[in-house]
C-alpha cells in the first residue's frame, strides 16, 4: 500500500458539465494492490494508515492516465510524413511501412518503439490499430504484457486494393484472428477488436467473417468518414449500401462496443443510427489537419448522442500526446465558428480521459482517479526553468493551470507514468553537467 501526495486534477462527470473539473491540493491516493482505496486529505490519511510509505508528487501536477481511442501500432516510425491526404499517405508513407512488419523481428523493435512512447506520453490504455500479420500482432500483445499498458488491439484484415502483402484471403483472416484471439484476449490487461482496416480494402466476405470474429466479448475498430474522396470510393464499391456506415451496419458491426475512427464527413441518418446503436467516435484532429480531411463535426455528433472521444491516430497524427490532441481538438472547435462545440477546459482533459475510458467501456475502472478506480495516472511536473513551469506558478486556479498543461504541455513534461499502482514510466534526470566523484580530476 502507498500513500501518494499530489495536486490532482480530474474530470469524474459529464463532457460538457461546467463544473466538471475536481481539483484537490495536497489530496492524499491511499492505493492498495493498483487500486485506489480513498480519496482524503494528509493527516486523515495518515491517521488511517501511520505505517505505509507516502509518495511525494506535490511538485506538479497528477492527472488520470489518457486514453487513446484510435492509434496505430505499425506507424510509429513514419510519424511526419506531411504533404499528402489520405489515399497518398497510405500508399507512399504508411503502407510500404506496415509490410515491413511480415518480419517478427523487425516487428518486435516496432512494437518496443510504439508502447514506450505511448507510455512516455502519458497514455496507460489504448484501443491499438494493429498490424496485418500475426506474428507482429503476437509481438504487441507480448510487449503490451511487459509494459503493463490496458491494450485492444486486432490483426488487420484487408482482402483488395492494397499492396498484395497487406492482403489476407477470409478464410485465412479468419483462421489466424481467432487463434490470436483464443491467445491473448482477457489475458492480463489485453483485449482482441476485429479491426478490418476500412471497408474500402475489404469486401462483403471478409466484412462477413468480422461479423463471425466478433463475439459478445470482444471489441470492433475501424474508419469513417474520414476523407472525401475515401467516402466516394467506399460508395461506388458498395452501390447497394445506404451510406459508409451501413457497409458495416448491414453486417452487425455497429455495436456498444464499436469504435469509428474519424468520422469527420457524415451524414445525419449515419449520426443517428451510432447514437441509437451505442456507438463511439475517435476524434483525431491533428491526424484530420495534417492529412487536410476537413474540421470534426463535434457539435453534430453531440447533438446526436453519439460518444465521442479522442486518438493521436499516429502515424498520421503528428505525436503519442493526448495534451496536444486536446488543443487540436480545442483549435478546430474554435474554427468552426458557429457552428463548433465551444470545449471548456475541463472537455479538454474528460476528452483526453474519461471520454476515452468510457467509449471503451472501461469507466468502471479508469478514466478519473476516485476511489475504487485503478491507480493509473500521469505526473505532469515542467522543467523549473520553462515556460510552462512559470505559467503554472502564476495560474489564476487549477481551471487555468490545466489551460496551460494543454497549450504548452508535451511528454517532456511528463516526469511518472502509473498503470495499475505499477510505476510503468520515469523520466531519465538528466546527466548533463554532472560529475560523478570516480570522473572529478
Ligand atoms: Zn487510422
């Protein structure tokens, strides 16, 4: 058991509710076996518990671990890639990047580089894109177990248009995504979605065998909406379908435990049937400005009902940080005038937390940091001497400093990540100008 001291700043109600920002000075976490015990102040604490070790972190700032509803694994080395839209950045960037994942090897270097910056960001659970070869899928979810990340994530499947590698035939997508299933889902902290890529690259069989994959418990990811010309060819593919969603839709796919990446293009009848459906929404909006696919139609999705919540969708997306995805998200609200969703500052973190806990029914257990929740948390804590450090000091309250972890904040500023109690994540002090007595001449 662990006492730890910190000023925490979380979002345990609605997004959208003014008043939805809890913040505590000196609030003691009593957490026993991951798991927070109380929520109290010092002494209270203390008193309780005279014998447990405190954990200091008063020096900065304690948030809930982010949750990242749309990232994918195998693109971690191509981050950057700008001066494309989508069907070119797959093809030039993104694409040539996956098949390089048919080596294991190779793939186990990708899935170390994808998880430790995922950690070194600040984000402890990931609905994960995965890889379209198996043996790559067993290096992410071998490498999520080590890490100790909350991870769902799923082979791949595509059976036209891409490069012939990328491509699986259905029987043998079939074949191969129940064993990795049968394998690592509800081991440790893993989960298994059925992630076909979009149904632009995948046909009415292989839809068909998604539909078979997915079982009561596991879980489904894929794309919307996400560029105009996609959207086009996805409808002159399926000229039978109603609409992009009803490629899915018509074959069970839309489900309380179905999240769509993007959607930034939909129509009202494709809103109603995710609300109606229980379906969840993974905003991307740096992924959205970078790749030029238009402004996210929040307020609609809203207005709607339908969940929404936030991805870095790296490798398109420019970085692991949910606090940049917060500002982006914030930034094309903004754009949209009248008709945007203007975010509070307090959307900016539920986005980036409990949003995210709840599209992937995970609220029961992360998302905030009130007692009974997992203890999985980020210690946002600014070199002294920057910009954010001194802005923090001058912050009018903590709606305010919060403002200012969300417009200057970034993974250097992340001195501890938790997941589960577990120190998963510590930043390196830095050796610069140090001596060691045995080097002092
Ligand atoms: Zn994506």
């Amino acid at each position: 058991m662990t006492i730890i001291r910190a000023t925490v700043l979380d979002t345990p109600g609605t997004l959208g509710d003014p008043d939805g920002l809890r913040s505590g000075e000196d609030v003691a976490l009593v957490v026993r076996n991951g798991t927070i015990l109380a929520r109290t102040d010092v002494p209270s604490a203390r008193a309780a518990y005279p014998q447990e070790e405190v954990l200091d972190l008063r020096d900065g700032v304690l948030l809930p671990g982010f949750v990242d509803t749309h990232v994918h694994y195998p693109q971690v080395r191509v981050i950057g890639g700008l001066g494309m839209t989508l069907l070119d950045w797959l093809r030039e960037c993104a694409l040539p990047e996956e098949a390089r994942l048919a080596d294991q090897g190779y793939a186990r270097g990708v899935a170390r580089d994808f998880l430790g910056g995922l950690l070194g960001s600040g984000t402890t659970t990931a609905l994960v894109f995965g890889s379209h070869f198996a043996g790559a899928m067993d290096a992410l979810f071998a490498e999520a177990v080590t890490t100790g990340q909350r991870i769902t994530s799923g082979m791949v499947l595509s059976d036209r248009i891409l490069r012939g590698e990328l491509l699986q035939s259905p029987a043998a997508a079939l074949e191969a995504s129940e064993a990795l299933a049968r394998r690592w889902h509800g081991r440790g902290r893993l989960r298994y979605a059925v992630t076909p890529r979009f149904s632009l690259s995948t046909t009415e069989e292989m839809l068909e065998v998604c539909a078979e994959l997915l079982t009561e418990d596991r879980w489904f990811t894929s794309h919307l909406n996400e560029n105009p010309a996609e959207v086009a060819e996805v409808a002159r593919l399926f000229p039978t379908s109603i609409d992009y969603l009803d490629t899915y839709a018509r074959h069970g796919l839309a489900t309380e435990r179905s999240v769509f990446a993007h959607n930034v293009h939909p129509t009202d009848r494709e809103l109603d049937v995710l609300a109606g459906a229980g379906c969840a929404v993974a905003h991307c909006p740096s992924s959205n400005s970078a790749l030029g696919s238009g402004l996210f139609p929040l307020r609609r999705h809203l207005d709607a009902g339908v969940r929404v919540a936030l991805g870095s969708d790296v490798g398109a997306g420019t970085g692991f940080c949910l606090l940049k995805e917060g500002l982006q998200a914030y930034f094309v609200q903004q754009l949209l005038g009248g008709e945007g969703a203007p975010l509070a500052t307090a959307d900016l973190l539920h986005l980036a937390t409990r949003s995210g806990a709840l599209a992937l029914g995970m609220g029961q257990d992360v998302g905030d940091l009130s007692p009974g929740r997992q203890f999985d948390a980020v210690w946002v804590r600014p070199r002294p001497d920057g910009t954010l450090a001194m802005t923090m000091r001058h912050a009018t309250d903590p709606t305010d400093a919060l403002a200012k972890i969300f417009a200057l904040g970034s993974p250097a500023d992340i001195a501890g990540v938790w997941v589960g109690g577990h120190e998963a994540f510590r930043a390196r002090p830095t050796t610069a100008g140090v001596t060691t007595p045995q080097e002092a001449p």
